[in-house]
C-alpha cells in the first residue's frame, strides 16, 4: 500500500475511534485525546 493511503486510512481509522464512546475507548486502552504537537507523515 503506498504511504498516502496508509496515512489516510490511520486519519480514518483513528477518527472513527475518538467517535466511539468514552466508555468503549477506556475498555479497549485507547488513549485519551491529545492534540499532537506536529502533524505525522509516513515519510
């Protein structure tokens, strides 16, 4: 898979893990939302 669309499907991926619910996140380990200081390329 070439590295824009790994990038694309983790934006995807962990948005639609901050849209579970707060709950459900905790159950699984996900961490809580932090803004990250920089924006992560796969490059």
């Amino acid at each position: 898979m070439p590295p824009f669309a790994q990038a694309s499907k983790r934006r995807r991926t962990t948005r639609e893990l901050y849209e579970l619910p707060a709950e459900i996140q905790k159950d699984i380990g996900w961490p809580e939302r932090a803004e990250p200081d920089e924006i992560r390329l796969p490059f």
